[in-house]
C-alpha cells in the first residue's frame, strides 16, 4: 500500500508525463481516500495557456486523478469543474 503522499507523487509525475507541468504552474488542491481505502483522488490545478494580453494568467483548470493505493498506478485522469 502506498500513502498519500506518495499518490500525490504519482499523480504529478503523470501530469508532468502529460505535459501539463512544462507551461503551466501545476499545485495541489486536493485529496480524498476513498471509503474502502483502495483508491485515492488527487485534485491538481493548472493554469491554461500563456498570460493574456493584460498580463493576466489564463483560467485555472483542475484534474482529478485516481490513484490505485495498492501498486500507485494511475487508474483515470478526469477534468473536475470548479
């Protein structure tokens, strides 16, 4: 069994896998263990794309990440509405 923050290492390694941590600024913003204790949601924030034409940062994202507790393997990466 991995911890949470060993999930949460997972689900950043993913995201930088993904390319989302190469332009925009990637935090935590939340974690959940689910009921059973099998799975773990890590929320990870975003902002998309470059600043705008006032120097104001793009809209902020977030992705859901569903980490297996038992090997760390992500399972499902989803887009969560703020």
């Amino acid at each position: 069994m991995i911890d949470v923050k060993e999930a949460v290492a997972a689900a950043a390694r993913y995201s930088e896998y993904l390319g989302l941590g190469e332009k925009e600024l990637v935090s935590l913003e939340e974690v959940e263990i689910s009921d059973d204790e099998n799975l773990c949601y890590i929320t990870l924030g975003y902002q998309e794309g470059p600043l705008g034409t006032l120097g104001l940062p793009g809209a902020r994202k977030y992705k859901v990440f569903t980490v297996d507790a038992k090997d760390g393997k992500i399972r499902a990466m989803k887009m969560r509405k703020p």
